[in-house]
C-alpha cells in the first residue's frame, strides 16, 4: 500500500425530515407504517397528475448548501432522469441536473491525531461537485423468486451530495460522513440515520502511485448502511485494487455492492453513463426562483456551525480537543455547556477562569445521566444553573466532590435547587477542628489494634484511618484536616 494512495469521493443521498413528500401531500416518513399506505396517485406516476412542490424541501436544501460553502442558484431546474426499474413507477425520477439548486462548496474536516499515521491530526479540505434536490424511488424486496414492491418512498425528498476525489484513507471517509451526520442533526434538517436509510452512502474508490496527480478507473460501491461499514468497504476494495494491480491487471469501472455479513464485495453491473438517463428539463414544474426576500427569510438565524463552535471553544475556554468534540457533538449539549459555563462565571463563587471545571463536571457525570435517561439537555431538570451550582458549592468548599456527585442526581430527580437540598439533608461539609477531631479520637480508640500496627511502622494504613472518619461522618469531613489531626494523635 506504501506505494499506492486511495482516492475516495462519496455520493450521499440525505433524507429531509419534511412532513410531507416532495412533490405530492403523504406523510413522507414511513419507518413505522405499513408497505405501500403513504401513496397516492401523484408519488405512484398515475397518469395525468401533476407534482406540486413542497417549500419545506428547497428551505431545508438552501440550509444545507449555505452550511456547506456552496454558491446558490436565485434560478435552478428541475430534471428528468429516464431509466427503468420496478420501483421507479413513473419511468424517471426527478431530479436536478446541470442547473441545480446549489454548485460548488467545500468542508475542512479535522482528522483527529488518533487516525494520522504522524499522530499529530490534520485537516482535510473536502470539495462538494454537487448538490441537488431529488425524489426518491420506491423499496424492492426479493422474496425467494418474488419480488415485493413498497412505493411509501417514493418521492421523498433528498438531496444529492457529492464529494470530489478529495478523500484518502478510508477513516477519512468514515470522518465526512460523522462530521455530515452531526451538521444534518445539528441545522434540524435531517434525522441523518443510516439504518433507517435517511443517509445513504456510495463510495467511489481508485488508486493511484503516491504522489501522482491524474485519476485511474474507479469503482463504485453501493449499499453500505452503516459508518463501519463505509470504512470496511472502503479497506477492503483498497487492497483488491492494490493486489490487482501488483499481478499486473487493469482495475475496471465496475459497482459493487457490499455484504456486510460476508464482509465481502459483489460485483452488480457495469455502470450507466450519464447520457444512459437522457436528462431533459422537468415540463411540469416551473423553475424555482429564489429571490432574496425568501433567500433571506430562510438564512435567517442561520446558526454557527459544529466546527466553528468546536474552534471556538479550544480558543475561547482553552479546552482541549477532546472535550470541544464531545461538547459540540450536539447542538443543545453545546448550548447547555455555554449556559452552564455562564452560570459558573457569574454570582458568588464562580469563576471566569476555569471552563474546563463545568467541561469536566458535564462530560464525566451530566453526560452519563443523559446517555442513561435518553433525556436532552433541555429538558433536565438539573438545569445549567443549578450544575453551576453543585460546582460553585464544591469548589467554595461547602461538600465534598462525592457530595457533589450525588447532588446532580438528586436535582434531577427533585427539581429542588441543590442549597436547598443542602440543607435540607445536612450534606455541608465538616471542617470545624473540634467536631472532626472527636470522631479521630473515637476511631483511635475503636481500633487499638490498626493503632499498633501504624505505630509500629504501618503507614499505609492512614488511608484506611481517613477512611473510618469519613464514613462516621457520612462522607462530610473534610478529609485533608481529618489527615492532618489523625497524623498529630497518631505521633
Ligand atoms: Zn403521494
Ligand atoms: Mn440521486
């Protein structure tokens, strides 16, 4: 492989999560519902009908080509794409073609340092050729010798995006596709699953000697459900087109389709060409004009991006990378982490210094109660006041960390703000000398035995000493002055 670079554009198909279908009024998701129940005569190609285009659809594309760099069209098309298949009821599916929606665009995904072979990370600018609106076709199912059709899919609005030839390691792929699928979930445009198939993937794989700048015949891969399984897939052809080309044969334009299971690649077809679809411009849709009053209206709020916000919060808080990718993976945790910094920073005890206190407290506990409610930040009652402050009431000293700890669970379940359960429950550390070094005196004398033994050398058995006063005093002694008395009787 040393001699050899891959080059790997990807072809997504993105199911928007509009209420309705592209062109006609049925509900446009049907995970949960019968085959063939959210069809009517305009997404069957009935004869005569005519496809009236939802707005919903080209908002949420401008969203996505805005996001992506793209240039977008005030003037775009609506194309017919001729070819035949059994769910594709009218004979052609429409799509855009030469004058589409949006041209051009790019991303610059950072590649963590975990996935470059110097261990250091980079950033791989990825270039967008197309990016289009289209309907989708309907579900075959092979049954034995049968074949069942489900035409619920048909026309549910996609976009079409498409890299160029910009990716070059198949964890680079896998990397596209999660920065793709956070940036869908965060503009609210798409639900972005692959297994319920709102993000389809292809990949087209070549290879070429390292250093060369020319392209060689690429392959197409099809069918391939999953992150994982994009970057097996990916692995995999890799290497055949390596050995292929080691035994001296030529690598040929073939689509391949991926068994997950066998872990294995099936050669389906040789490829259409694009002059096989005989695109012409759609006569029953008038062209979409978007002029800058709806263009506005739409961009509107338009949010700041994953990436950015990740930037800013390794410049603005000082975080480290690995806590601003978890803190952006999501938008309302990214929102919630900002709210709750703010918090910490302003009133009694706070402080502007310290982000990466709140980023701690978030990643390690909040995060984990979400994960295990299914919740979402905005609906916790543990609000990003009250987390702010649980840590403002450990860091002044007034509980324990584990005091703490416990605290952001019982906020969640009460709704109580956490003073409150502080006093309620007592929970307030212990640092009065007095009160700490009767409790030492009582633990001396229980254990006579443990005193011998530390006396006569057994030092380590001062955490085992610490330990027995923090549980008398339920977990609320300040645990370095309880050392230090224990240290001074023990001499
Ligand atoms: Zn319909
Ligand atoms: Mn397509």
């Amino acid at each position: 492989m040393s001699d050899f670079e891959a080059v790997i554009g990807l072809e997504t198909h993105i199911q928007l999560n509009t209420a309705t279908k592209i062109f006609c009024s049925c509900k446009a998701d049907s995970w949960n519902d019968l085959p063939n129940t959210n069809i009517c005569p305009v997404c069957c190609g009935l004869p005569g009908v005519l496809p009236v285009l939802n707005r919903a659809v080209v908002e949420k594309a401008v969203l996505l080509a805005n996001a992506m760099q793209s240039d977008i069209r005030s003037l775009s098309y609506f194309d017919r794409k001729n070819y035949f298949y059994p769910d594709l009821p009218k004979g052609f599916q429409i799509s855009q073609f030469d004058q589409s929606l949006a041209k051009g665009g790019f991303i610059d995904l950072p590649i963590p340092a975990s996935l470059d072979p110097e261990g250091k990370g980079y950033v791989r600018p990825v270039s967008i050729t197309k990016l289009h609106m289209e309907e989708d076709a309907g579900k075959t199912v092979n049954q034995g010798r049968r074949r069942l059709i489900d035409f619920n899919r048909c026309g549910v609005p996609l976009v079409e995006m498409v890299t160029g030839p910009d990716l070059h390691t198949a964890d680079e792929a896998a990397q596209y596709l999660i920065r793709l699928r956070q940036l869908l979930r965060w503009l609210g445009i798409s639900e972005a699953d692959m297994e319920k198939g709102h993000l389809r993937c292809d990949a087209n794989v070549s290879i070429r000697p390292r250093g060369a700048d020319y392209l060689n015949p690429k392959t197409e891969i099809k069918n391939v459900n999953s992150i994982d399984a994009v970057r097996d897939a990916i692995v995999t052809e890799v290497d055949r087109q390596v050995r292929e080309t080691a035994a001296g044969r030529r690598i040929e334009a073939w689509t391949l389709e991926w068994d997950e299971d066998a872990g294995v690649l099936r050669k389906m077809r040789s490829k259409e060409t694009e002059a096989d679809y005989r695109y012409f411009k759609e006569p029953d849709l008038l062209p979409i004009r978007l002029d800058d009053e709806w263009r506005q209206g739409i961009l509107e709020g338009f949010p700041e991006l994953p990436l950015e916000r990740r930037r800013r919060f390794m410049e603005q808080y000082g975080l480290p990378e690995y806590d601003a990718d978890i803190l952006t993976g999501e938008r309302n945790l990214s929102d919630y982490f900002e709210a709750a910094v703010k918090a910490y920073s302003s009133g009694a005890g706070g402080s502007q210094a310290d982000p990466k206190k709140v980023s701690n407290w978030l990643m390690n506990d909040v995060l984990r109660m979400i994960n295990e409610s299914g919740t979402s930040p905005v609906q916790m009652r543990l609000n990003t006041v009250y987390l702010a402050d649980i840590i403002k009431l450990v860091y002044t000293g007034t509980i324990n960390t584990n005091t703490g700890k416990s605290l952001l669970e019982k906020v969640e379940k009460t709704g109580k703000a956490p003073a409150s359960i502080v006093q309620e429950e007592g929970l307030a550390r212990v640092s009065d000398d007095s009160a700490i070094r009767t409790v030492v005196q009582e633990v001396l004398i229980e254990n006579p035995k443990e005193v011998e033994s530390y006396k006569a050398g057994k030092v380590t058995l001062m955490g085992w000493f610490v330990g027995q006063v923090m549980r008398k005093m339920r977990g609320k002694a300040d645990a370095s002055l309880a050392r230090s008395i224990l240290e001074e009787l023990l001499k």
